[in-house]
C-alpha cells in the first residue's frame, strides 16, 4: 500500500483553477453572523467555506463574477477580504 502524498484539490472561486487545499486561503463566512467573509488563515472556523489564491488578480476575479454571492449562498461582505491582501 502506497501512502498517497496528494491532498485533497480545491477550485479557487477568482480563476476557477484546482489547486491544492494549502495553496489555497480558505473563506469563511463570519461566525459571529455578520452578513461577511472573513479569511480563516488556520483553516479551522466552521461553516461553509470557499477557497481562493492568495493573490488579489483571483480575489478581483471573485468579486467581479460576484463569486462571494454564489458561494455563500446571498450577498455578503468582502471587505474584510479585501483588507487581508490590502497590504
Ligand atoms: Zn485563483
């Protein structure tokens, strides 16, 4: 039996690529219940999460296909988003 190195592949919602589940920033929506997605840097907030490139080109894409929206089921906030890639 062969350990399997892969992980497990998720689709960036800014370009849509598959990548791998550490390449990726996992998006929550705020638990705290505010209409927001927040970053979960340690990927360990429950709920539904989506998955984006740490690179602003993919968080624009996202937001420009109204990717948030999609994924987290309404409207919500990115802004909290936006100000983790800010600087
Ligand atoms: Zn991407």
């Amino acid at each position: 039996m062969t350990r399997s190195t892969a992980e497990p592949l998720r689709t960036c919602i800014g370009c849509r690529r598959t990548a791998a589940r550490s390449e990726l920033l996992r998006l929550v929506r705020d638990p705290e219940g505010a209409q927001r997605v927040i970053v979960d840097p340690r990927r360990r907030l429950p709920g539904r999460g989506a998955w984006l490139h740490p690179d602003g080109a993919c968080l624009k894409q996202a937001v420009k296909r109204r990717a948030f929206q999609r994924a987290f089921r309404g409207p919500v906030d990115a802004t909290p988003v936006d100000d983790y890639f800010g600087d």
